[in-house]
C-alpha cells in the first residue's frame, strides 16, 4: 500500500516532532525510525526529511548541533525544544480530532456505494 502524498506530508511534523521527543537523533536514524513504526509503508526520503527538519528549526521547534563519533563522520543531531514539545502537544490535539471523527464516520458506514450514486 502507497500512502498518499499529502497524508504524508499533513502527518510528517508530528511524526517528526514526535521522534525527537523521545531524545535527540540524525537523519537516517530518524528515517529509519518512521520505517520501523509504520511497518515499512512509510519509506520517507531525505528530500522529505531535510526541508522539514531546516523549517522547523527556523521555526524554533528544534535545535542541532553537529557531534563527532570516533570513527565515523560528522553528524547533525536534533532535539526538540520546549517550544516544539508545545507545537506536538497542538498538533496531537488536532489529530485527535480528526482521528476520532474518520473512527466516527467509519464504525457507522458500510463500504458500498450509495443508491443512485453507483
């Protein structure tokens, strides 16, 4: 299953905001983390992931700085601020909302067309 494009990225800065809150990370592990949560359905780019990332820390949801591991090159790690941590807390209020009304709309209907509309 191919999850639509603007799923994705309505569901991306929470996703994000969301992986970070469990404590600082870099790119491919945070690319790797989406993939493991969604079983694989949701094989993010960098192309994806790095604007997002630049945006948010213009916005001051998070914060990097670049850590050196023996043997290994540079990486530019993430963190959350405590303004990011206000910015999920939103974010999951709406969700909530809009995930409580699509269970809403979805245990009352019955997947077949409507009369006179197939």
């Amino acid at each position: 299953m191919k999850v639509a494009k603007d799923l994705v990225a309505a569901s991306a800065t929470p996703m994000v905001l969301g992986i970070l809150a469990e404590g600082e990370s870099y790119g491919y592990a945070i690319l790797k983390r989406i993939n493991e949560l969604s079983g694989g359905e949701l094989a993010w780019t960098e192309g994806l992931l790095y604007p997002l990332l630049h945006r948010l820390e213009r916005l001051g949801h998070v914060e990097s700085t670049w850590q050196s591991v023996t043997g290994e090159r540079r990486r530019k790690y993430y963190r959350v601020t405590e303004q990011g941590l206000a910015e999920l807390a939103e974010q999951r209020r709406q969700w909530d909302t809009v995930v409580d009304t699509l269970k809403e709309l979805w245990l009352g209907a019955t997947v077949r067309p409507q009369e006179g509309l197939a």
